[in-house]
C-alpha cells in the first residue's frame, strides 16, 4: 500500500518509467542479452585488426572481454554489434519486442520515456546488423523478378533529388529492387539502382556464391535476367505472364516471389506512412528476418540473436547515407 501511495505521486512520465524498468526486471533483459550474445556468438578474432591471436581479458558491466595481442586493442563481445555505445540497454529487449508488435516509433519513444530521435536510430542500427545474415544457398528451382517502388526522399533537408514531371513506365523516378527466392524459404532482396535493371547491375548486387550448377531459375521474360543467368550457365525456364501463362512445365512458376512482393508491399502500407528510398534496404532485411522467423515460438529471442552477430553493424549504420548516394549514381 505504501508502494501505491509513492506511486501516485510520481509525474506521469515518472510512472511510465518506472512502468518499463519493472517491465524489464521481469523479462531479466541484460540476462536475455548475455544469453543471445553466448549462444549465437564465439569470438575468434580482433574487432580492429581481424588478428586470431586474442586472449580473454576479464569482463566488464558483465560483458566478456578480450585482448588482442596483435594490436593490443582490448574488446568486448557488443564491440561493433547493434548494442554497441548504446547506454540504457535495459530497455533494449523491450524495444524489439514492440518493433515486432509493430509498434509506431511515437509509440515506443512514449513507452519507453526515449527521444523519438533515439528510437529512430536504434531501429535501424538492428536493421543493419541483418545485412549479413542472409547467406544461405539457394537449393532447386530459384525464382527472380524485379520490383520497382516510387523514389521517396521523406526526411531530407539537402541533396533533394529533383524529379520533373511524372513519368510513365520505369523511369529514374523509381526504385528497382531483385527479389530471389526459392521452395525451401531461402531469400534476398536488394536495392538495385534508380530506373532499369541491366545484366551488369544483376551482377553486382547478387552473390553468384548463394547460386550453385543445381539450380534452375525462373523469372518472367526479362531480357538482364536471361543475359544474367545465361553468363552463370545455368537452365533458365521463363514464364510469360503477359501471355496468361503462369505456368510452364507444370512446375515452373513466380508465384513465390509474387507473393513476397505482395506480402512486403501490404507490410509496408500497413506499418508505415511511407519508406524512404535511403533505408529501403534496411526495410528489406527486416521484412526477410520476419519470414526466417515466422514460424518461431519466441520470435524476440531469434530476432535478438540475429541481431548480435556482426561485429561491423555499428561502422555499416554509419554508412547509410554513402550507400544511398550510391544507388542514386548507378
């Protein structure tokens, strides 16, 4: 009784503090940390000069360290991850929790008593860590196609892109993206370029290294596609949809993919007032994390540990800007 006489004397903004904090005392957040890190993460060499030959070093704050005896850099097992520098990471369990309730960031910034600044550039330091998750090979019958999504410049104050009058068809007004995938649930979508996709920038987005002598690609009759998987040498079996054939074979088809694009598009028009064109690709890999763990039983344990893997998340958020001006310039 005395708890709820302090209580009511707490500010509002007080209350839904302290409302949090004893939200993350139950949910043990530094615990379900350390735990994910110990789990999906072996530290085998130097976050600075890469060197093998490190040793343990003690901990701190309850992190492990390390020491390289290369560079005599010491490290810990957050060092360069999506938690790195960040201060208050007793809250950070429950922000993934209500970045996969699809939470608002006005909602989680008033949940969690954060600036919506902060909320903005934790979401997408998660979301970059996830850019080098998706390795897995492709197996059997690949399908590809190319999407293409209106440029959106929201946020920007300079280096404003100047558009002209709306054009019709594919133009450099929109943003072409690949979407591959196969029966097996293993994807990748990525952000190609401004405009038309051409066999030179199919090669330079997509890791041939995830592609294998077994696969069998299927796309619609796209001419870059053709050239792109004839250079591979590999079967390539087209769909001409424009002719009502969804079909050939009887098992080779883009309904996959379709759905993919279809699913990513109600995603985003369900979740978000619009995206820009510059965290496209991090909207990507959050929409492909969502279907790796879709059939999870604790889908914020996964998500957590996916995000804690890479040691480069913190110095890739950074380049962001630099990767956009580059889509821009192809």
């Amino acid at each position: 009784m005395n708890f709820l006489k302090h209580f009511e004397k707490l500010t509002p903004s007080q209350k839904l503090e302290l409302i949090e904090e004893l939200k993350s005392s139950l949910t043990q957040s530094p615990i379900s940390i350390r735990q994910s890190i110990t789990t999906t993460t072996e530290i085998t060499k130097c976050t600075n000069c890469e060197s093998t030959n490190i040793v343990k070093f003690g901990s701190y704050n309850g992190k492990r360290r390390f020491k390289c005896k290369t560079c005599q850099k010491t490290f810990s097992e957050l060092t360069g991850t999506s938690i790195c520098y960040i201060k208050k990471t007793d809250k950070w369990v429950r922000f993934i929790e209500l970045m996969l309730e699809g939470k608002t960031i006005r909602e989680i910034s008033k949940t969690l008593v954060l600036s919506t600044k902060t909320v903005f550039d934790w979401r997408h330091k998660v979301l970059s860590s996830f850019e080098e998750t998706f390795t897995k090979k492709f197996k059997g019958i690949v399908e590809m196609d190319d999407v293409y999504l209106p440029l959106n410049q929201k946020g920007r104050k300079r280096n404003f892109v100047k558009l002209g009058k709306q054009k019709r068809g594919i133009s450099n007004q929109q943003v072409s993206t690949m979407i591959i995938c196969d029966r097996y649930k293993t994807l990748d979508m990525r952000v190609v370029k401004l405009g038309r996709i051409s066999k030179k920038d199919l090669q330079r987005v997509i890791d041939v290294n995830r592609l294998n002598n077994d696969n069998i690609i299927c796309s619609d009759k796209h001419r870059s596609i053709s050239s792109f998987v004839k250079s591979l040498g590999l079967e390539h079996k087209k769909v001409k949809s424009s002719d009502k054939q969804y079909v050939t074979e009887g098992i080779y088809h883009v309904q996959k993919v379709n759905s993919l694009t279809s699913g990513f598009r109600r995603w985003v028009k369900g979740n978000f007032v619009s995206v820009s064109t510059k965290y496209l690709q991090n909207y990507l890999f959050w929409y492909q994390m969502n279907e790796v763990i879709k059939e999870s039983e604790n889908k914020t344990e996964d998500f957590l540990k996916f995000s804690l893997v890479d040691s480069e998340t913190f110095d890739r958020n950074k380049q962001i800007e630099e990767k956009y001006q580059e889509i821009l310039e192809y």
